[in-house]
C-alpha cells in the first residue's frame, strides 16, 4: 500500500506481499547523524540474520561517497553497472536497483532537494519497491514531498 501512493492513480499493478514491519520514514538532523542511524540499523539486522540489504542512493556519486564513509565502520560493495554482487551490504544508485530484490532497503536522504521531479517520484518508488522484508527512508532537511503526503496520510 505504502508503494502504490508513490504512483499515478491509473496504474495497473500486480503486487507482492512484503512482510516485515511497516516503512519508516526517518528525519536526522545532518549526515553524520544519518549515516550513524544507518550503521547502526544495518548492523542490527545483520544480528537479525537478513542476507541482502541495500543502501540506494539517489546518484552515482551519492552512492559513492556513502560506500567510502560506510566501508568505515562495515564491510560494503558499491554496485556500479560495472559488474554485480550479490550478498551482504550493497550500496546502490537508484537507477541500477530495478530488477532488484533486498531483504532490507534503506533509502538514503530522501529530502525535497533529491526527490520533487516526477522522474525522482519514479526513482523512489523503484527504491521502495526493492524491499522484501524491511523499509526505512532517511531524509536531513525536508522531507521529500511525496513522502509527506503519504506521512499525511498514514497520521
């Protein structure tokens, strides 16, 4: 349900059941803070014995920079186009996740600066739609406004 919202209203869908906890949707107050709340999730689903999880970035470069400051503290694998890897913490841009399939997503920085165009509305739904299990979206500043609605809503 969370998924379709992010849609135009006269899609024809064919829909999965995705188990696990609902979405979260996510505010830190900088990058530091978010990349923290990030290490520590993906740590504690590690313990919790997921085997696929996902880090999707809006862009290449994002993705980039979020790899190299998470290989800090985590063992992660940037996914480039260049070639696939599968297992453990991928970091993902968001136009390579389609055709993917995580146990865990975790969006990162899903703010009105990265997601307002119709063409990003696109992006985070692909993002959102890579989780089997688990879904949470961070966001610093404001929060994209296609995820304020669907916040709105869920209130």
């Amino acid at each position: 349900m969370f998924n379709q919202k992010l849609l135009p209203q006269k899609q024809e869908l064919v829909s999965f059941a995705r188990h696990g906890e609902a979405p979260q949707v996510i505010p830190k107050k900088n990058q530091e803070q978010l990349l923290a709340a990030i290490i520590q999730d993906l740590n504690q689903y590690t313990k919790q014995g997921y085997g696929s999880m996902a880090v999707i970035c809006k862009t290449q470069a994002q993705a980039e920079l979020v790899s190299s400051k998470l290989k800090e503290s985590l063992q992660v694998n940037l996914l480039t186009g260049d070639g696939g890897t599968t297992g453990g913490v991928l970091v993902v841009p968001s136009y390579l996740a389609k055709g993917l399939e995580f146990d865990v997503v975790i969006v990162y920085d899903a703010n009105r600066d990265y997601y307002s165009t119709q063409l990003d509305k696109r992006l985070l739904y692909v993002a959102c739609t890579r989780a089997l299990h688990q879904l949470k979206l961070y966001y610093t500043g404001e929060v994209s406004p296609f995820l304020m609605a669907l916040m709105n809503e869920e209130s």
